[in-house]
C-alpha cells in the first residue's frame, strides 16, 4: 500500500489518460469489430483505474464500489455486443466493420 | 420509485410468458400494466400517494416534482408506442423478449430522470441503452438492421466511455459522486475551475451531447434510425430522446449555479450546430425515415436551447411542452410512415408518400397535421413549444440566436412540405390502403392531441389570468 501511496496522482492521471486515448484512438482507427470491442474495454479500464486512484487518494470507497458497477455494465455491454457481431458475422462473414456501408449516402 | 417496482415486474413476467406458454395474453397484460403505471405515476406527481420510498431512495435516486413529470411523460409515450406498434410484437416468434427489452429500457429511462448520483446516471443511461441495441438490430435478416445495432453498440459505448471519464475527472476534482455536492462546491466562495473539473465537465456534455444526438455528435443518429425496424426507431427518437435531454437537463440544473463562459460557447457551438445541420442537410434526404432523423437532430437544438437558458424558472415547463409536443408528434408521423412502409414493400422514400391523400385521407391528414406542427406552423402544439423556447432565449437577451433558430426552422418549413406535396399533389401508383377501426381510432386520437395541446397553451397562455 505504501507503494501505491508513494507513487503521486499526478502519474496516475497521467497514465489513465494515456490508456484512454489510446483505447479511443484505437476505436476510431482499427477496422475490425472484435479490436474496437477490446479497445473500448481499454478506454473503460482506463476509467476504472482512476477511480481506483483518486479513492486511494482521497480515503473515501464511493469510487470503488462505482468500479465494480462499471466492470458489471461492461461484462453486459460486451456480451450484447459479441451477440451482434455474430447476428452481422452470420450475414457479411466478416468482422471488418468497412463491410457494413449500406446505409451511406 | 413505485413505477420502477411496476415497470420492472412486468418485464419480468413478460419473460416468464416465454416460459409459460401465456403468450397471447402478453400484450394485454403489459398494456394493462403500463396503465398501472400511468396511473401510479400521476398520482404520484399530484401527491395523493406517498410513501417514504419515493422522495429518496438512499440518495441516489430523487422522485421530486422534476422526476415524477418526466416519468408521467415517458409513461405516457411508452404507452401510446405500445398500443400503436401492437403488431410489431404480433407478426414476430419472440415476442416476449422485445416487449420486455422495452419495458427495461424504461426503468433505465426512469433512473435517468431521477438520478441524483452520478452512479445512477451511469448505470440509467445503461439500463436505457443497452435494450436498444438489441431491438436495433431484432429484424436480424436485414443487413441494414445489423449495421443499426453494431453502429449504435460502437458508437454508444464510444460515449459511455468518455461519459465514465468525465465523471471520473468531475470526482477527482469535487471528491464526490453526487450531483448536489456538485453544486456546493462550484457555488462555494474559493471555488476555481481546475483544469480537471473543466475536461470532466466537458467530457460529461459531449457524452450527453452524443445520446441526445445533438449536432457535432449525430453522425451515429441518421444510420441507426434508418436501419433499424421503424417501431424501434419512433422509440428511440420519443422515448430515448425525452430520457436523454431530461437527464441533460437534471445535470445542469442541480450541479450548476448559472452556464459559466467556457460551457457557454460550447452549448453555442451544439444548438446552432444542430439548427443547420439537421435541416439543412434534412433538405437534401429521399428517404423519409433519414429525413425524420434530421429533422430530430435540429429539435434537438432547440431542446438544447431550453437547457442553456436553465437559470430562467420557466425554461424547465418550456423544455416539458417542447418534448411532449415532439414526442406525441413524432409517434403520429412514424405510425403513418410505418402503415406507408408497410403497404409499399418496405419503401419509405418521398415517392412512397406520392398520392397519398387518394390512397387514404386519415392518413394524409395525420400526417401533414404532425408535419406542420413539426414545422411550427400555428395554432398547433409544435409551434407553441418553439415559441415559449425562443421567448426564453429572448428575455435572456439572446436576440441574434432567436433569428438564428426562425432562419433555421424557416429552412425546416420547405422539406417538411416536400412531403406534404407529394402526398397532396401528386398521382399514387400504389393502391389504397385501408385501416383497421383501431387505427383510425389512433390516428384521430393523435391529430387530436397534436391539436389540442397547441389550443391549449393558445388559450391558456394568453387569457391573463
């Protein structure tokens, strides 16, 4: 615990914001469906990271327990997602999102 | 809070309905329920009934006058949309699952209206979202309905994520999740505006920004709301939308004081944004399902006119009339455009509209009725709800952004008409269609509404009293 405490917020501010971008970056440049997925985990993960931080730092485990409620809303996200990408699978096989332009003008 | 309980059970036993074969029985039972619900909901809002679990559940959520409003209002859309889209559920094998999709998605649309921690925005936004994507995507043969739901699964977790951020960043800077302590703290005397609470907050609004649709943030909107089936999307631009500003506006009016200079522009740059670029690029639209979608992303500029102005004590009541008019008047015209869609195999073009008049005159009329007040032509509802909005920004002395916005709607009022002529002036090549006495029912019922709000604030608001 030490460790943690030694190590200051601003680092860890730094470092969440550096994941989450990379994670939202990889999200506007990957093409195939399943490395957006694990890139919006990233950006989530990112968040659940800070939080953890800034409830170390301020003693208080409101954050904590709001941790917990977003890796359960991301397991349900992620399962309804992979549950679309296999109904779009069935009929594009593919994964590569540039196969779904239908709706472009 | 007793809405939550009813909405819940009811999704529940529509589940259980899959399990014991009940199924015929599913849709009268859920309209039933939903009455419950209505009925709950305004009595609730008039105080007859109270228990201790409704003015604050643990501090998270809050049923106070705000809250109980906006639940009677989204009851009150969700029912409509249930006893219009009746068969949506009645041709499909899986009936029970898309009604009870609904009905969670409702209790998330609930929470959203009563959050008074940001956890329950959280988790309210999801609640709401994620049944969405499934019914985007629940006609699973078609492609475009596939490229609705995983468009709108990327683009809503997209959000969600940076909305997870900001609130992050707005509790690293305040050291708390809720939205009161929010509003002691900006209104505190040492309080400066950390670089961190300035990202959070923006970071916060652009996620808001992108589940209402509004301008720099539609480009999800037009896609989802024409791949998916169109009973999905007149839920999505009612139901989800009234959620989505409702909550906007909740954020802002309890954690802030006043809009501070830095949000102000960029509320500027979102409500002049969504003005032009929806009807203006609504103009240009064959398809009049897209064309409805554009034309939602500039009301959204207007609600979001009511939600800058918030400091004005009657800027809450204006954004109230202005989503119960666009709602009530939205599902009038995706009711017509569905019995169109459904009589032309599927094609919801302009030219699909061709003749209409000839084909069936209750349903020309309804929808011209919904598209003038969509417009803002008077004495109908649309018109008044823009009015009260720009008198708002009027008394704040925002003169330019008032003629910005009738410059806007001015461009509305020309595509609105395209379809109004085409249904008018020219041929059909279709056949006529004929209406079940339900749906005749429904139709006048809706013209009626749509009328009849608009007479009503016509009398009341100008008989001084």
């Amino acid at each position: 615990m030490d460790i943690i405490k030694g190590v200051p917020l601003t680092s860890y501010i730094l470092l969440c914001s550096i994941l989450f971008a990379i994670g939202a970056l990889g999200v506007l440049y990957r093409r195939n469906a399943l490395v957006i997925f694990m890139c919006i985990e990233l950006m989530l993960n990112a968040v659940n990271l800070l939080m953890v931080a800034f409830s170390r730092y301020f003693n208080d485990s409101n954050a904590q327990v709001f941790v917990f409620f977003i890796m359960a809303v991301a397991a349900a996200e992620v399962s309804v997602g992979l549950a679309i990408l296999m109904m779009v699978y069935r009929n594009t096989k593919t994964t590569d999102i540039d196969a779904l332009s239908k709706l472009k003008y | 809070m007793n809405e939550i309980l009813i909405v819940a059970g009811l999704g529940v036993l529509t589940l259980l309905a899959e399990i014991f074969s009940f199924k015929k029985f599913i849709a009268p039972i859920v309209i039933a329920g939903l009455l419950a619900t209505w009925v709950v909901a305004a009595l609730e809002l008039n105080g007859n009934i109270y228990s201790s679990l409704n003015a604050s559940v643990l501090n998270m959520l809050d049923f106070d006058r705000y809250a109980q409003s906006f639940v009677l209002l989204l009851t009150t859309i969700a029912l409509l949309w249930v006893i219009i889209n009746y068969n949506f559920f009645s041709d499909e094998s899986n009936k029970a699952d898309h009604l009870s999709l609904i009905l969670f998605s409702m209790v998330g649309g609930f929470c959203m209206v009563s959050y008074t921690n940001f956890v329950m925005l959280f988790l309210g936004i999801e609640i709401l979202s994620i049944p969405m994507y499934v019914l985007a995507g629940s006609n699973k043969r078609s492609l475009r309905s596939n490229e609705a739901s995983l468009k709108y699964f990327l683009m809503g977790s997209f959000a969600t994520g940076i909305l997870l951020f900001g609130i992050a960043l707005l509790y690293g800077s305040t050291g708390s999740f809720y939205v009161y302590d929010l509003r002691v703290k900006t209104t505190g005397a040492d309080f400066v505006m950390t670089p961190m609470f300035t990202i959070g907050m923006v970071m916060l609004l652009s996620a808001m920004a992108f589940k209402s649709s509004a301008a720099p943030f539609h480009f999800w909107a037009p896609d989802v709301y024409t791949g998916s089936p169109s009973s999905v999307t007149s839920f999505m631009s009612t139901f989800v939308k009234t959620s989505a500003l409702a909550a906007f506006m909740r954020l802002f009016y309890t954690a802030l004081p006043y809009v501070p200079e830095t949000f102000d522009r960029i509320f500027l740059i979102l409500i002049i944004g969504s003005l032009f670029l929806g009807n203006i690029i609504a103009v240009f639209q064959t398809n009049a399902k897209r064309l409805l979608a554009y034309s939602s992303i500039s009301h959204v500029g207007f609600m979001l006119m009511a939600i800058r102005f918030f400091s004005e004590p009657t800027s809450v009541a204006s954004l109230f009339f202005y989503m119960a008019a666009y709602a009530i008047t939205t599902l009038a015209a995706f009711m017509v455009l569905k019995i169109v869609e459904e009589n032309s195999d599927g094609d919801v073009s302009i030219s699909a509209f061709n003749g209409l008049v000839k084909r069936n005159p209750l349903l020309a009329g309804t929808l011209t009725i919904a598209l003038l007040s969509m417009a803002g032509i008077p004495p109908l509802s649309g018109f008044f709800a823009k009015f009260n909005i720009l008198y708002i920004a009027l008394n704040h002395g925002y003169f330019w952004l008032v003629i910005v916005a009738i410059l806007a709607s001015l461009v509305g009022v020309y595509y609105y008409f395209k379809i109004v002529i085409a249904m008018f002036a020219s041929e059909p090549v279709l056949t006529p269609i004929t209406l079940t006495g339900k749906q005749k029912i429904l139709l006048l019922l809706l013209t009626l509404l749509i009328v009849g709000m608009g007479l009503n604030s016509f009398v009341f608001d100008l008989i001084p009293s």
